[in-house]
C-alpha cells in the first residue's frame, strides 16, 4: 500500500498578550496565531501489529511515548476501540525543534488527522479538535491553521475573517544551539508581572474585546499598515537571552519590515513582510551577518490552512 503523506506546518504568534492565571494553574492567553509555509511531512503506512513506529531524519528527537505524533495515535487508537491497529511513521523535519514554532504540536496534529485516515476511523472534525485539546495547548490550532484568535490555554479558536488570503512573507531565524523552556518562560514572566495579572473572567473578556477589535485585527482584515506587534513572553526573555537580542537587532537593520518580533517562547524569530520577494531580499542582505553570528533563516509565506493531507 502506498504511503498516506500529510503536511504538518509551522506557526508564528502576531500576538500573545498574557491576562492572568486560570483556575487549573495555566495562563490565561490572548493570541493571534498564524500558519505558515514552512512544514514537515508525515509519511505513514498501516500495520496491524498493534504498535505505533515511529522514525525521524533528525537523530535529536525523540521517536519513544513522549513525542505527540505517538501519543497522538494511541489515543485515536484507544478511543475507536480497535486495539489491533497499528502503523510505521516516518517524520520528515523542517521545522527548528524547540523553536517557539509549534512544530511538535503540528506533527501530533497531523497524527491525528493521517491516523484517523489511514485506519477508516471516521472521527469528524469536532471529535479530533476535542482529541487536541486533551494532548496539548497548541494542538487544535494546527488542526485548523490560518489565521485565528486563541483563547484560553490556546485551544479556545475564533478564525480571523479577512477580505481576501493575506500575502505575506516571514523572514524567520533561528540560532540551532539555542532553546528556551516554556515553562521557564511563563514563570519568568509570572514573576515580573504578576502583580498585574487580571483576576476575573469579565477582565480577560473585556480584553479579548479589544484585541478583537484592535489595530492588528483591523489591518489582517482590510490590508491596512500593521502595528507594532505584541509579546508578552518577548519582553521577559529578549532581555536574559543573547540570541534573541543579536536577532532582532539584526532583523530590525532588514530593508522593509512590516514589523519584528519573537514567535512564542522563542527562540524564533521573524520578521514579515509585504510578500516574498522583500522576505528573500531582505534575507539576501542579511544572509552574511546572520550566518557569522550562527542563525539558520527560512523564507515563506503565511498560509490560510493548518494540516493537510497530501494527494
């Protein structure tokens, strides 16, 4: 049998403002995520072997029962009931790991989607969103892709309606020897402010308002003039993280960004432009000084559409 291919990419956040602390002791997020070009592929092929296998080109990840793609598919598997099923995947990177970019997120994402192809499961959208949000906080956005609100954790989804698909291009860059831990960035960021922290769920609302309705919103929908993007957890790590200072200074020095900022927890970084064609200029008139100071770089194009299967 052939192998099923599905298309796993990438994100960048346009904005993640964080509003306080929730009940179950996560942060309450207020974002804008945004798909883009850059993608793994998961090639898969059914067994019924009841195991799941899985296999990567890049020796550093771990291939066991803590990588989403298998946790993924054990849970699909448990919940159709079918214990005999099984099957070998094989994981092609092109997402940084660790880089703030949900690319475990997205591999786990597309697990769900293969898998449920694969094994004629026919579980609905509605049913794999649920799966998502029950394995992790980015999870149901890169089922869906595009351009969206999240709330919540992350898995609270509101798409971002827009006059016509966005042509941007990100510059994006990464330093290869360098990570930076989410949960150290959230309590890095709890104990700095903290004290500012919005308590009740009618603040985090009110604030959810005014990003609907913000600058950033108004220029996504009707083309206009972007405005300075926001990130929480940028302002506690740019300033503890070398490379995160060295690469925005060196994409705020790019010709013609629409705007610069740190994608997630970092370390990634971007900057956007009006299309392509400015992203891989700019790039060419960086590409000597990024990689003296050791940074990878990838030119792409935002995308309207999260996992895929592949024809």
């Amino acid at each position: 049998m052939a192998d099923l291919c599905v298309r796993a990419p990438a994100k960048i956040n346009l904005h993640l403002e964080v509003l306080g602390l929730r009940p179950d002791g996560f942060h309450e997020l207020a974002m804008v995520m945004q798909s883009i070009e850059l993608a793994d592929t998961l090639r898969l092929r059914p067994t019924a072997d009841a195991r799941i296998g899985l296999r990567c080109d890049r020796a550093d990840l771990p291939t066991d029962g803590s990588n989403l793609i298998v946790r993924a598919g054990e849970l699909l598997r448990a919940r159709s009931g079918f214990s005999e099923l099984g099957a070998e995947i094989v994981l092609e990177k092109r997402i940084p790991i660790g880089a703030g970019l949900a690319g475990g997120s997205s591999n786990g994402a597309a697990a769900l989607v293969g898998l449920n192809a694969l094994w004629g499961l026919g579980f609905d959208a509605e049913t794999l969103q649920t799966m998502a949000a029950e394995l992790g906080s980015d999870m149901p956005f890169c089922l869906d892709g595009g351009t969206q609100l999240c709330f919540g954790r992350g898995e609270r989804l509101e798409p971002v309606e827009q006059a016509e698909p966005l042509g941007l291009a990100v510059l994006l860059i990464k330093h290869p020897e360098v990570s930076v831990s989410t949960p150290w960035a959230y309590g890095r960021c709890k104990a700095m402010r903290g004290d500012f922290y919005l308590q009740s769920e009618h603040d985090f609302e009110q604030r959810r308002q005014v990003l609907r309705q913000g600058p950033l919103l108004q220029a996504l929908h009707q083309g206009a003039a972007l405005p300075a993007l926001r990130n929480d957890l940028q302002a506690v790590v740019e300033p503890e993280v070398e490379s995160v200072r060295q690469g925005l200074a060196l994409l705020r020095q790019a010709e013609g960004p629409l705007a610069v900022a740190m994608s997630g927890s970092g370390p990634s970084l971007f900057a956007l432009f009006a299309g392509l064609a400015e992203a891989q200029a700019a790039h060419a008139g960086l590409a000597t000084q990024l990689e003296q100071a050791g940074f990878e770089a990838w030119c792409c194009g935002f995308s309207n559409r999260g996992v895929s299967l592949e024809a």
